[in-house]
C-alpha cells in the first residue's frame, strides 16, 4: 500500500476523484494527508468530508520558499507519506525539494505537454488552432510542467469550443487518468529511463485517446 500525501490550492476535482479511487477496495494507494497552501481551498471540505486529514500551510506565513517547502516536509514526516500528487497546486517548488522527492511527485496540467506549459492552457490551445487538447499525468521534474509522462488522454477541439468548455472537458479525463497513473505507480508498474516513463504491460485505454505507447 503506497501512502500518499495529496497537495490542493483550489476546487479539489482531481482530489476527489483521487479519494473516491482511494476508496475502492483493491486500490493500491491510500490518502495520508492533504495539505493546502491556500485556506479557502474548496478541496479541504472535500478531504474533510472523506474524514482524511488536512493540514493548511500557508506560503504568505513563510519568508521565502525554502522555510515554506520544509514545513511542508515536516508535514509529510508527520504523516510517513511516501509519495506526492500534485493536485491542483499552484506554487512552484524549489529543485531541492523536488530533487528530495525525486520520481515519488506526480503532477496533472491541463495540456498535451510539451505543449502549453504554464497557464490558461486551453485559451492558448484555441489561439494556437490545435486540434486536440488534453492532460498529462507527469513525474515531476525542477523545471515547471516538465519530466517523464505516465499517462495522457486527448481531446478532439471542436470550432465552437471556448476555453470554458474545453476546459470541462478536459478535467473530466483527467479525473479518469489522475488515479490510473497513480495506481501505475503504486503497483510499481513504471521505470523511469531518463526522461521517459515505461509502463509495464500496459493496457489502459479509457476515456479518451491515450498515449498509443500504452494501448
Ligand atoms: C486542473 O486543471 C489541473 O490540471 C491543474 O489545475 C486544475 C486543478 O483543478 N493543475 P482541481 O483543483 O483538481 O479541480
């Protein structure tokens, strides 16, 4: 059993479909602790609701990333976390920490990565003319939105789509791939080779085009 922390800033969707994977009685993670950097985050009633703890550790409490990262460190301690999603969570952190948890942080964007790194990915995906966008479930490397893929799911752009929707759309697939890579993880199933991430015998194919790698 693979004990996770879970870190939120905002409306918690990917937390909660991460619980309710959790949930299910041959998953082969479970939830130790979610941790907020943002106090209102809607994703605390979500774990609270789920009985999970939560802790809010608050970056505006901190002089500067390095004391910050390392209350969240304490935090993990606490808690014999052994793993990190990233659900959501809108601060940056430092190589050091990332370097600490090296290849045990995932994270989710809303982007076919490489492309549109950063924000406002799905009115970026418009203006570019794409004809699909999507989400990526990626091991976490220091530089932002970057390291190896595990999973992603593709959707078709149609001309009437706007941001809004698109963005809809896209969060539904990644509540459908979150726990998948989670459980790739957690069932030892993924090596990493350099930059890339191989799935042993992969069969996942739901919801979406995913990654011809593993089909
Ligand atoms: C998602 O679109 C995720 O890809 C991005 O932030 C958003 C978080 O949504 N990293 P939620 O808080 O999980 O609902």
């Amino acid at each position: 059993m693979l004990d996770v922390a879970i870190l939120i800033s905002g409306q918690g969707s990917n937390l909660q479909a991460l619980i309710e994977a959790c949930e299910e009685p041959d998953f082969p993670a479970r939830i130790v602790v979610v941790i907020s950097n943002n106090p209102d985050s809607y994703g605390l009633q979500h774990a609270r609701k789920a009985g999970l703890p939560t802790a809010v550790i608050n970056h505006r409490d901190f002089e500067d990333r390095e004391t910050f990262e390392n209350a969240i460190d304490e935090e993990l301690k606490n808690h014999k976390a052994k793993f990190i999603c990233l659900a959501g969570f809108m601060r940056i952190l430092e190589a050091r920490f990332v370097n600490r948890w090296k290849d045990r942080i995932l994270n989710i964007h809303p982007s076919l990565l490489p492309a549109f790194k950063g924000l406002h990915t799905q009115e970026r995906a418009l203006e570019a003319g794409v004809r699909f966008t999507g989400c990526t479930v990626h091991i976490v490397r220091p530089e932002m939105d970057d390291g190896p893929i595990i999973l992603q799911a593709a959707v078709a752009v149609d001309p009437e789509d706007t941001a809004e929707n698109l963005s809809e759309k896209v969060l539904r697939l990644e509540h459908i791939i979150y726990p998948e890579a989670l459980k790739l993880m957690a069932m030892g199933r993924v090596s990493i080779s350099g930059n890339k991430a191989i799935i042993e015998k992969a069969t996942y194919h739901k919801g979406g085009l995913i990654s011809p790698e593993i089909l």
